[in-house]
C-alpha cells in the first residue's frame, strides 16, 4: 500500500519521465529511419518506374562500353568529347533498355537460350564480327572458339586450367568483354521483338495508299510567288494582352517543361599555355628527340618523358597505338626518327623511334605445357627432359596429361594484349610466340619455372611495329596559371552582378555566354549541344560544384563563385538569369515567342486581304514587297525547301490552275502549276502502298529523331515511367 501510496504521491512527475523516455526512444528511432533512407539514396542517379537506379550501376556500364572498344578497337584513352560521348550512349541505352524490359514484361516478350544460340550460329550480328571468336579462314565468328575460351575460363576459375599465371588478367578481361557482348545482344534481340510488335500494330488506310501513289509519281514545275510577311514593319501591326492569351493558351502545349530548367549566363576561361610555357616544352622535346635518336635504352627515355603512351617491346599492329601516330608508321622507315611535331586534335608534342617492323600473325593458336619442380634447378632438368622427349616425337597431349595437364590448344589474338601492362616474362613469352613457325616447340625459362610451348596454328599475317613514342600534353606552367586565376579573379570581385559582368567582360578580354532552358540532363545529351549555338564544349568540363549550385543553391540574378574545373584547364563563374520549374511555361517567359506568333497571323490577314479575289500570279506580284520564283519536280514529299502549305496542296492542283493565296509560315503564297510529269513505270499497287505507308509511320514512331536521340516511343516510355536525371551530382 506504501508503494502505492507513492507512487500516487509522484503521478504527474512519473507521467513525465516515461513521456521523455517515449520521446527519447521515438526521436532516436526516427533519426535511425531518416539515416537508413539517407544511406539507401545516396548514390541514386535515377528513378525510373519507381525503381532506384544507383551510380554504381551506371558506372559500371560506362567501363564495360570502354573495355569493349578496348577489346575491339584497342582503345584505351579517351578525348573529353568521346568521354562524353560514351557516357551519354550508355545512358540512353540503359534507359531504353530498362523501359523496353518493363514493357516486354508485361506483354510477355523473353529472349530464349535457343534464339541467342541461333543469333551464335548464324555469327552476323556485328558485335560477333568485331569479336577475338573470328575464324581467321572464314572472316566470320567462330561459336567453337567462344566455347573453347569459355571452357577454359571455367577450368581456370576452378583450379584446373593450363592457363599461364601470366594472362590471366586477359582472360578476365576478355570474360567481362564477352559477358557485355552477351547481355547486349539478349538487349537488341529483345528490342527488336518489341519494334515489330510495335511494327506490326501500325497500319494505313487505302485512301492515304491512293495519295502517296499520286504523290510520288507525279511531279510537278510551278511558277511561285510570295508575299513574306517581313514586307510589313512590325510596328505597324498592333498586338493587345488578349491576342497574346488567346494565342499562348492556344500554343500552351508547345510550352510545356518536362523538368526544372535554368536560363545561365556565364564566362569561361580555357587556361592555355604561354609562349614561355611552349618554348620551355619544345627545348625538352629537341633534347629527348636527339636522345632517343641513339640511345639502346628507349624505354628508360619515354618513361623519364613522362609519355601518355608507355614502350612496350613487343611489335604491335598500328591499332594499338593513337590514330596521329600510327598514320605515320607505316611510312618510317627502321631505325626513324620523326618529329617533335605537334598533334592539334589531342594538342601534344610528339617524337616517334621506328625500331622493327614486321609481318606477324594476328592470332596464334598455342599450347603448352607448365612444367615445376622441388626447386628451380628440379623444374629445369624437368623441363629438359620433356622438351628432349617432345623434339624425339613424343606426343605432346600424352605427355601434358602424365603432368596432370591438357594441353588444350588457345588463341592468343593481338588485341588481346597488345595494350596491356606487361613484365618482363610476359614480354619474353609474347615475343617468343610470334616469331616461332606452326609446329615449332620452345622450352622457356622463367624464374619460377618453365614452359614448354609449342605454335599449333598462325592466322592472318598483319604488319607489326616495335615503335617508341614520346606523346607529352602542351601544358600550362603553373605561374601561367596562377596569373589567369587572379586576373579572373579580379574581374569577377569587380563585377558581381549579371548586368555588370556583361557590361565590363569584353573590356576584360573575355565574353560572356547564353544557354536558355537547360536541365541537368543537358550536361550530358549529346544531342541537345548539336543545335546551333549551343557551347557544347563548357558542359564537357564543368565541375560537379558548379552544376549543384546552379540547380540546387542558385537564386535568380545571383553570381557563382570562382570554379576551377577540369583539373585546372578551366575557370568559370556562372549567373542564373531565370528558373523554369517543371510544368507549362508562364506567358511573361515566352511572350516574345507568342507574340511573334500573334504578328505572324495579323500580317498574314493583312495580306490575305489585300490579295481577296486575286486570279493570277501577276495579281499577287503587284503587291508591294512580292517576289516570284520558279520550281521543277514538286511533289508532296519533296524537300523543305518548300512551305508545308504549298507541299499541302500540291497533289491536286492541275496544269495551269492558279492556287492561292495561302498563309504559310514566313509568307502568304500562289503559286501555278506549268507543267505535270507522270512516271510511265507506276503502277498502283495497293497492297504495296499500303505497306509503305505503314512502314514510314513505324520509321517515324520508332526511329531516334533529329537533336534528341530518342525515338517518340521511348520519349512517351519515359514520361509514363516518370524517368529521373539526377547524373549532375556524380559526374
């Protein structure tokens, strides 16, 4: 009852510890959640049907794009532009991949074992053909080669492969290599049985079979006249706020944003090198240039260069080594030494020693037999016996399996090593396969061992270069540097607004730069910077600091501070004129745009009035500002060289008939037809036509359109699985 008694006694108090420690409990629970939900979204690049897509992911896509073009093109440095490049078609491709798998999955659609064991069999497909798996007789991929490698793969992850220690990294990498080819191909496969679903859906009628009959063999000369609507001065056409509504609610469409986006003004600054700088590159270049000219050490002299392009001493195909220097090789002769000379696409300094050429095979099919021992004098009297037992006419599987070996024949094909990272052993057994004839067997010494190798096969003799090249970037000091970066430090504490700094730049020797309604997806859209006007360059460079603050911290008018981006190549600061958020564009935003719309229709009624019951060509030229013209072979699908509203009509105009006038986009026209011509070899089919039309419309639906490089399809894809592009933060 005490117990009690005190309890009662402390009610209030104890009602508020307890609610404390709910509290405390509650709020340590709920910063646990919030961390765990901080933790499950970093790195999230995007969502796309609700799905997170981590970074990890699309980094991972973006190396096997480059080991691909590593293992088929050799190649192994990329220009910031390619780099780009690549990032951007492995992310349209990763999209569109990910939107085809949601929707093939709901109707049903699968790539079976069996297709993609066709697609092998049939060997066609491009990626196949550009494969180390290529029948060197045939010209064409080999589906027993994969096997054979894929086979030894297997046993060289158990254990139980006669594989070299030494190129196992290759295997590795032409494992990866294959795994991306495989899965590519399951992607294509699986596209293209979406697209002729798609395909397959899309029909035409037979009146529109009957007009692009008449449409395309008829054609027709024409005698053209235009009233443009630029013969009007734009002042002498009055606009009022309530045409400017009707005419943007009438257009609002056109105005609609996908995203948030920015309109920027900003200077950039490339930091170059001075005449200094370039005097001090070339006296270096001219020293190493005498030195590598006689030097038996050429390797020590490119590494103490510092060269982008490491010596290997294996002769290499001209593939292997960057497109400015293998043009040259095969005009040197042995024993050349050519330059410096500058390379401007890549801007280096580069020196080229010609130490062999030769012709060698491409591929060299071998086997071989790893022989070991107690110690290394064991493996040397080991390895003697067997190679003395072999040159007598022992058989050389029978004598692998009596040391627990197979002997299974490998291709080792050039690109499969020429660009990797070898030692001295590697370089001993590369070099000593090449030059060995089919049939001839080799005992190499190693330091843990030996190698009895024997060449069972040679394709495809190529020409071969043992070449050292000295490739050194024309660099900025950093005292050039230091001075650039408080010069333009300078002029932005002077200039901090975007009124100033366009007012004062030109002064400074600089110039300020425009890009109206980008998102973050335009860092990286290749096709957003092929429009005209459009500094593609300054996205390729820009820091990832700099894209936070303009779309994360930025206010309207505001000026970023001083970036240093692209390891110091560029300085840049940035103003944002205006935000866009996601939706339809306000009136105020586009006004000029609508209201150049609005100018065009009151012109085009002006005209069209002073043209009411005008007959002839000669009635329309009479109109001030007119001007004529003549065209031959007009149909309906002729080019743009022609207004959409004379293209319109022209399918039924007859000889001699005048048309007209009527409103087009730059101007009101007439035009007459003079002559019509009929191709004497048409004959309508229907069928035919019918198909054509059905087949433009799916090309149009499904085919990737001009700056945007996604098909409408795939457009509409992304919208309905609300795709997300938040890239900006990590790349």
């Amino acid at each position: 009852m005490a117990a009690i008694q005190g309890i009662r006694k402390h009610g209030k108090l104890l009602i508020v510890v307890i609610g404390l420690a709910l509290l405390a409990f509650i709020t340590e629970e709920f910063f646990r959640a919030t961390e765990a939900q901080r933790n499950q979204n970093s790195g999230v690049i995007s969502t796309i049907n609700g799905k997170k897509i981590h970074s990890q992911e699309y980094s991972q896509l973006i190396e096997s794009y480059k080991s691909y073009l590593s293992m088929t093109q050799g190649k192994t440095t990329f220009t910031d532009d390619e780099d780009a490049a690549l990032k951007e078609q492995a992310w349209q491709s990763f999209v569109s991949n990910k939107l085809i798998e949601a929707e093939a999955e709901k109707l049903g659609l699968t790539v079976t074992d069996q297709e993609m064991r066709n697609v092998l069999a049939e060997g066609t497909n491009p990626m196949l053909a550009q494969s180390p798996f290529v029948n060197q007789q045939t010209g064409r991929f080999d589906a027993n080669m994969l096997k054979s490698f894929l086979d030894e793969y297997k046993k060289m992850q158990a254990g139980s492969s006669n594989v070299p220690e030494q190129y196992r990294e290759q295997y590795d990498k032409l494992y990866s290599y294959w795994q991306f080819v495989e899965k590519t191909l399951k992607e294509t496969l699986l596209q293209q049985k979406y697209n002729a679903l798609l395909h397959m859906s899309i029909t035409s009628n037979p009146v529109e079979s009957k007009l692009a009959y008449e449409a395309t063999s008829t054609n027709k000369d024409v005698l053209l006249a235009a009233v443009p609507y630029a013969s009007i001065n734009d002042n002498d056409v009055k606009v009022s706020d309530e045409e400017l509504k009707s005419k943007y609610n009438e257009l609002k469409e056109n105005f609609k944003l996908d995203a948030d986006s920015k309109d920027i003004k900003y200077v950039a600054v490339t930091v170059k090198a001075s005449d200094a700088d370039k005097a001090e590159l070339d006296k270096k270049m001219a020293e190493f240039a005498q030195e590598i000219a006689t030097t038996d050490d050429v390797a020590g002299v490119v590494r103490r260069a510092q060269s982008s392009v490491i010596y290997i001493d294996v002769p290499r195909t001209a593939d292997a080594f960057p497109a400015d220097i293998s043009a040259m090789l095969d005009s040197m002769g042995v024993g050349a030494v050519k330059g410096p000379f500058l390379t401007v696409s890549d801007n280096t300094q580069n020196i080229i020693r010609l130490l062999a050429k030769t012709q060698a095979p491409d591929s060299i099919q071998i086997r071989q037999i790893q022989v070991g021992g107690k110690d290394l004098d064991d493996a040397r009297k080991r390895a003697d016996s067997i190679y003395t037992a072999l040159k007598a006419g022992a058989d050389f599987a029978e004598m692998a399996k009596k040391y627990s070996q197979t002997a299974d024949s490998t291709w080792l094909v050039s690109n499969m090593y020429e660009n990797a990272t070898m030692d001295e052993d590697n370089l001993s057994f590369i070099n000593k396969a090449q030059s060995m004839a089919v049939g001839e067997m080799a005992n190499i010494e190693f330091p843990q061992g030996n190698i009895i190798l024997q060449v069972t096969d040679r394709k495809n003799m190529v020409t071969k270069y043992n070449a050292a090249v000295i490739k050194c970037p024309v660099n900025y000091s950093s005292e050039t540097s230091k001075a650039e970066y408080n010069k333009f430090s300078k002029f932005i504490a002077e200039n901090k607004t975007i009124e100033s700094m366009e007012k004062n730049a030109a002064k400074a020797g600089y110039n300020v730069q425009t890009l109206n309604g980008i998102t973050t997806e335009d860092f990286f859209s290749m096709q957003y910077f092929s429009q005209p006007g459009i500094d593609r360059h300054m996205m390729r460079w820009i820091s990832n600091d700099a894209k936070k603050w303009i779309f994360d911290e930025a206010e309207d008018g505001q000026i970023s501070p001083l970036y240093v981006c692209d390891n110091g190549n560029h300085l840049l600061v940035v103003g944002v004129a205006k935000s866009h958020e996601k939706g339809y564009m306000p009136l105020d935003d586009v006004k000029d745009m609508v209201k150049a719309e609005v100018l065009r229709d009151k012109k085009a009624e002006m005209i069209l009035g002073k043209l009411k019951g005008a007959k002839s060509i000669d009635q329309v030229m009479a109109q001030k500002g007119a001007v004529s013209d003549s065209a031959k072979n007009v149909n309906f699908y002729a080019d743009n060289q022609f207004d959409p509203v004379i293209l319109g009509s022209i399918s039924k105009a007859k000889v001699n008939q005048f048309v007209g006038p009527l409103k087009g986009r730059d101007a009101v026209f007439a035009y007459q037809v003079t002559k019509e011509t009929k191709d004497p070899e048409a004959k309508y089919d229907e069928q035919q036509y019918l198909t054509g039309a059905a087949r433009s419309h799916a090309s149009m639906a499904l085919n990737p359109r001009q700056y945007y490089g996604e098909s409408p399809v795939i457009s509409y894809l992304k919208k309905k699985a609300k795709v997300t592009d938040s890239r900006y933060l990590f790349y």
